[in-house]
C-alpha cells in the first residue's frame, strides 16, 4: 500500500499580541490553533497543546512585545511543546524579533543576543524563523537554519503613495537607515537626504544630530526607520529637519516600541504624523494623536503561505528582503 502525504498547516498564537495573530489567520483563512497558555503561581509558563499537532506544518506567532523576555520564553516553551507532540516542521514567526539590536560588539565585555535569541530557537526545535524588518540583515546568518526576512517597505510605500505629496524627500535618520531610505525614494520617485547623527560612546538612547546632506528647505520630509523605542533618533533628526527649513515632517518605522519617553517626546517634537506598522500592540496609554498603525497581517500571512507551498518568499517583495 502506498501513502500519499497529505500537507497541513496549523498556526498558534502566543499571548503577547493576538490581535495580529487573529488578523493573520483571517487572511490564510484558517482558525487560530487551540492551546492552552498559563503561569504557575511561582511565575513559570505553562503551555499544552489542546489539539493533536503530530506531522503538521506548525507556525507559532509571537511578536517580542514587553515584557520582552516573557514573550520570547513563552514562544520557546510552545516551540518545545510542538516538537515532543511529534509536528512535522516547526516555524517561529516573530513579527518583532527581540533583542535585535545587539547585533555585534560595539566595544569589550558585551553579548551578542540576537545571536544568543537565535541559538534558542534552534535549541528549542524551530525549523526556520519569519521575522519582519530585523535591524540588520547579518542577523539572517545567526540561525541555523532557513530566515525569511519580510519587510513593512510594501504597506508604507503604499500609505504614502496614497496620502504623501509629491515633492515629499526621504530621509534616513542615520547612516545605518541610507539603503531602505533609498529604496523608498526609488519606489517613489522622490528625493533623498541624510541626518548625520552622533550617539555619545557607552550611553544608550542618548542621541545627537549634527547635520542633514541634501536638499529639504521647504520640502516635505518623511523619516524612515526599522523601529521607534524611547524616540530620541527620530525626534533629534525632525528637529534638525526643522531648522534647515523643512516643511510638514512624517515620521515612519515598521516597530513602534514606544518605550519611555517616546510618546512625550514625539507629541513635543515637529512631527505632524507618525506612521507605523502593528508588529507590536499599542497600549492606549501610547497612542498618541498623530499616531496612525497599518496593518502588516497580509505580508506575514502571504509569507506563512509561500513556506507552507514551498514557494518563494523572495518574490513576494521582488528581492528587497534580502538585504
């Protein structure tokens, strides 16, 4: 007798963010695994899986929302679930990835724990990782194991297609942010400039702008960054944007932390609108008035697709993942 192997996805969603988890599974047009997700009365998670997951395509949702730790435990702990209840193939889907901005060693002594976050998924049991929008790309090399990288560049170009005007310039806060500026002013046909930036040498979050390359007296500027966390970047570079003449100023990132101070400091800053996507909730204590949240369900939920046919994920964004 011979047996045909019949493909079947089943997605799960931690509890950090399952507002987003629902929209995705909304547009793959499935329903939300059932899995049961506790503390014991010491702190530890607890999590059961209450439905049966052996040789299943397993997508498990969990974006690293504070407190941060919590959320990538738990997502580890359903990972290791899935694995000794016999899935055929285990996905972690991480719409923010937690401490990917230690990347590298920027002086002596220091961790490396996008690396180390890596390591214990590959530990716990995943297969491969779907992240959206990491801090740099060579994070894609830490895992071992296939990345698929996504990027919010789609739903934010559009946003801007829709409501920016035309004489709108893009403008990378710092060095790091000058590719996925440019590409944004290619898609859009629209001008470039820089905000040359100085970060004092071991502080965190203190910023310094120093100076904007290129032409933005009387123009409209809309910044782009992977992510907004206590705002000092983004509210240093529209400051600067201001005295050098610039016109209405937008601020746009694919994760908005919002950490601290940043909703004080993006309420006080020149900035009339900033755009982000919904990689992580927004407590309604955060959601300032110029705020405005795009949904990046559809990207996650085409990505989750194209892996679960083996299709190519690259093509979803003609290749602009990849760096």
């Amino acid at each position: 007798m011979e047996l045909v192997p019949r493909k079947r996805l089943a997605l799960f969603s931690g509890r950090s963010h399952p507002q987003l988890a629902r929209e995705v599974a909304e547009h793959l047009d499935v329903e939300l695994g059932a899995i049961t997700l506790r503390e014991f009365s010491d702190g530890e998670i607890y999590s059961r899986f209450d439905q049966s997951v052996r040789g299943k395509d397993i997508f498990i949702i969990q974006s690293h929302a504070g407190p941060v730790n919590d959320a990538i435990f738990e997502q580890l702990i359903m990972v290791d679930a899935a694995k000794r209840a016999s899935a055929k193939r285990i996905t972690a889907v991480c719409p923010y990835y937690g401490y990917s901005r230690q990347d590298r060693k920027a002086s002596g002594r220091e961790p490396i724990t996008a690396k180390l976050v890596a390591d214990m998924f590959h530990a716990a049991g995943a297969d491969r990782i779907i992240a959206v929008d990491l801090h740099s790309g060579q994070i894609q090399g830490f895992f071992d194991g296939p990345v698929d990288h996504l990027t919010a560049s789609q739903v934010l170009v559009e946003y801007l297609r829709a409501f920016a005007p035309s004489d709108a310039v893009i403008v990378a806060p710092d060095a790091g942010r000058v590719k996925v500026a440019e590409r944004f002013s290619q898609r859009l046909g629209a001008g470039l400039a820089l905000v040359h930036k100085s970060r004092p040498k071991g502080t965190q979050n203190v910023v310094t702008a120093l100076e904007v390359v290129g032409d933005v007296e009387g123009r409209h500027c809309v910044i782009v960054d992977d992510l907004i966390d206590t705002a000092g970047t983004v509210t240093a570079a529209a400051e600067l944007l201001k005295q050098r003449g610039a016109g209405e100023i937008w601020v746009m990132a694919t994760h908005a932390v919002l950490s601290g101070p940043a909703p004080k400091r993006l309420e006080e800053a020149p900035i009339a609108r900033v755009v982000v996507t919904n990689t992580l909730p927004i407590p309604p204590e955060r959601a300032i008035a110029k705020l405005e949240v795009v949904s990046i369900a559809k990207v996650i939920a085409d990505a989750i697709a194209a892996v679960f046919e083996d299709g190519s994920v690259s093509e979803l964004f003609q290749g602009e993942n990849l760096s």
